[in-house]
C-alpha cells in the first residue's frame, strides 16, 4: 500500500529514508568536518618527524655607511645587495615526544570517525522512529476512514427505515451526528499523519513541500525477533563491543595516555642537528669613469736639498663615476656566488629550565583528561546498560500490551457482529450499537498502536544487537 503525495517517482521506504537522512543530516555533516580536521591534525603531527629543509632569499640596496659582505669592509659606495641561504633541521632526541604527540592525533583521528558512525546510529534509529510513527498514522487514517464509512452506510439504512415508519427519528439523527463525528477524527487522522510525515522530512533535511511518498509494508510483514528468546545480559555484552560510544571512550583514553606521555617530554631536553648554505652578492650602484687633479696636498715627507728641506706635495684627485645601467647590476654573479658559498653543520641542545610552568600545566591537564576519559568509560557504561535493560523491559511491556490489545480487539469484533445483528432485527437502540461501535474502533486503534510500539521497541534491541535499522 502506498500513501502520500502524487509524484510516483518519490517513493521513499525506511531504507531510502536511512540512506538520505544519513547524506545529508547536518550533525552527521558537522562530525564528518570534526574528524577531517583531526586527520589534517595527524598528517600534520606526522610530518613534524621529518627534517625540516628552507630556502630564503634577500634582496635589497644600500645607501651610506653600510657592510659589504663580500668583503666584509664598509664602505660608502651604494649597492645592491643578495643573500640565499638554505637551512635544515633535524631532530635527533626528545625522550619520543613527537611519536607520543603523533600517536595521540592518530588516536583522535580514530575517535572522531567512530564519533561519525555514533552520530549516524542515532540519526538511524531516529528515522526509523519517526518513520514508523508515520507508518501508524497511516493505519489510523485507515481504520478511521473504514470507521466512517460503516457508520455511514449504517446512517443510509437506517435513513430508510425511519422514512418507512419502522424506527424512530432520533434513530438517525444520532447516526447522522456520528457520521459528522467519524469524518472529523479522518480530517484529525490525515492532519496528524501530515505533521508526522513533515518530523521525518525535517530529520532528512527534506523541503517542507518536496514531494515526499511512503512506502508502507503491511504491518505483517515487519518481522521481530521473539522476545521470549532475548537475553538483556546478552545484548548489553554485544553492545559493549559493537556500540561506537564504548569504543570511543576506549580510544580517546589510550589518545590521552599518549598526550600525558609527550607532555612530559616537553620537560626534558631535546638534540637536534642543523645544516646551512649560504652565499651572497653585491655590486656597486656606480662605476669609477676617471680621475681629475684637483690640487695637491702635503705628503708628510721631505726632500733634502742644499738649501735645506722641502716639503713633498703630492696631487688630489676627484674620482669619477658613472652609473650602471641594470642590466650590469648582474656582472660577475655566478662568480660571487661560487666565491661566497659557504656550509655550516651542528647539534643543538636545549634544555628547559623554566619556561612559566607551561610545561607542567600541560602534563597536569593531560592526566586530568585521562580521568576524565576514565570517568567517561564508567559512566556510559552504566548508561548503556541502563539503557539496555529499559529498551528490554519496554519491548516486554509492548509486548504483553500487544498480546492484551490483540484479544480485546478479537473480544470486541464479536460483540460488535452480535450487536449488528441485534441493531437489524430492531432489538436494540442505536446509542447502544455506536457505544460497541466505538468500542471496536478503539480496540483496532488500540491494537495497532501497540504493534507498533512493540515493532519500534524490538528494533531497539536489534540496534543494541549491532543488527542496524531495518523493517
């Protein structure tokens, strides 16, 4: 059977539904983010253990009174200058804080994706929940309909006999409010079926007006394990090894330890070992281009003549210079270069004396997380064997209430076929009739609310059993 909106290319069954719902629910979109952005955290972490390699670059010019490292004397000249260096670093001790570090990412990167399975459980089992909801809907929309159209045959019958003097009016007129009655609880029945079907579109992320058809199986064919062959001891066992929450907790505490061990670290000394190569280049902005005697000065020094001794004069010179065009910036820089390059190899130790107690602070938050995590497992555990045994104790109830609705159902069939056949032959009143009316309504309600019940409580089970959502 198959009830909903036209568009017979969108027909959605509990599968579809699960399949969709677990695309594109946004929680399930946020844990999936969550766990990407810890596998960037590990593959980061795991790169910290390979040595690091730069390459750095500087270019610029210099005016006034500056270094020329070429030859490492200062001069006036402008120039333009260049440093390349490439530097390496590598670590070679550090008591496995970056293995413990990378260790702890991994182990979180694992959680967080078993967080997206949790995360997809309970969107799973919330559809299913909501999807059966619209299945009973459906069913009470049914027997509604079939309600109301009894009572209104039963109206036309007894319409014709009042009109042929065999009942009274008040025969009627109190089937004619009945009719008007039953076509309100099917108006009830399709408005609530309709805000049922609109809960599960929104779990899915569905447009309010996407078309939108379920797939209803006949209730018989939802197949339940018997309880009576259930154990909750049993179940909570396979829970514990197949539920994603028990795993995580696990996880996240070993993910803890590991954090612990590498803070420690953080208090010891680290070796490592560096490499660089350098080289640099400089040319002046100007070239000399000549000279020109511009006087003479005193040399300091004396020549012996008869007459006595004469001061030596020497000429002053005014040098000349011509700019560089930039094509000539670059003369000789290969040979720069080759006469400049230069290594340098070593270790470096540090220790740390006192660093504002971060490193401390830092291995006391990690222990108190692995009590937390401690303090987590115990604490879901009891939650889920509580929870184990209040999904047992649930589907017991539904079913015994099931078995109960089932024979007052049958109980209240007979009464109504004997009170048709009273009803007919004139033997009894017309608010008598509706009150078994009513009665087998509520019976056939009744019972298929609490198959229902029954089916979503067992399906509960089957989820603790690690056996998915299913009908």
């Amino acid at each position: 059977m198959v009830l909903g909106v036209k568009a017979q290319g969108d027909k959605w069954d509990l599968r579809r539904c699960v399949e969709f719902g677990l695309k594109n629910n946004i929680n399930i979109r946020q844990a999936e983010v969550q766990a990407q952005s810890s596998e960037i955290t590990y593959n980061q972490s795991s790169l910290q253990r390979i040595p690091s390699l730069s390459y750095g670059l500087t270019h610029g010019f210099s005016f006034g009174r500056t270094l020329d490292r070429t030859t490492n004397v200062f001069t006036d000249r402008s120039a333009m200058f260049q440093q390349m260096t490439v530097s390496s670093n590598v670590l070679l001790f550090n008591f496995n804080r970056l293995k413990n570090s990378q260790a702890s990412s991994e182990l979180s990167y694992e959680a967080d994706k078993l967080n997206v399975e949790k995360i997809k459980n309970d969107i799973g089992l919330n559809i299913a929940q909501l999807y059966l909801r619209a299945l009973l809907s459906y069913e009470q929309i049914e027997i509604a309909s079939i309600v109301f159209e009894q009572t209104k045959a039963q109206y036309r019958n007894t319409r014709k006999l009042v009109d042929a003097g065999t009942l009274p009016e008040l025969n009627a007129a109190e089937l004619e409010a009945t009719v008007a009655r039953d076509s309100a609880t099917v108006v009830q029945a399709k408005a609530q079926a309709a805000l049922d079907k609109l809960a599960l579109k929104s779990l899915l992320t569905l447009s309010a007006d996407a078309p939108f058809e379920l797939v209803i199986p006949t209730i018989d064919q939802m197949l339940v394990e018997n309880i009576l062959a259930i154990r909750p001891e049993d179940i909570f066992e396979t829970a514990l090894k197949t539920q994603p929450q028990i795993r995580i907790n696990d996880i996240r505490l070993k993910a803890s330890e590991k954090s612990l061990d590498a803070a420690n670290a953080q208090m010891l000394p680290t070796l490592s070992m560096f490499g660089q190569l350098a080289s640099n280049f400089n040319q002046f902005l100007k070239i000399p281009g000549g000279a020109t005697v511009t006087g003479e000065q005193v040399t300091g020094s004396y020549a012996k003549t008869p007459t006595g001794l004469l001061p030596i004069y020497a000429p002053t010179y005014s040098i000349n210079f011509a700019n560089r065009n930039f094509g000539e910036y670059w003369n000789g820089y290969g040979k720069q270069l080759r006469d400049q390059f230069g290594q340098g190899i070593g270790l470096s130790l540090n220790i740390p004396l006192f660093n504002g107690g971060s490193a401390r602070a830092n291995a006391d938050r990690a222990k108190l997380d692995i009590k937390r995590s401690e303090l987590n497992i115990d604490r879901d555990k009891i939650q889920l064997k509580q929870d184990v045994y209040t999904a047992y104790y649930s589907a017991t109830g539904a079913h015994q209430t099931f078995l109960a609705r089932e024979k007052a159902l049958t109980t209240a069939m007979r009464s109504f076929d004997l009170a048709t056949k009273r009803y007919d032959v004139g033997v009894m009143q017309t608010i008598e009739w509706l009150t078994n009316q009513n009665n087998l309504t509520r019976a056939k309600v009744d019972k298929v609310v609490a198959q229902y019940e029954y089916i979503f409580r067992m399906k509960v089970l089957e989820f603790y059993k690690g056996q998915g959502i299913k009908l």
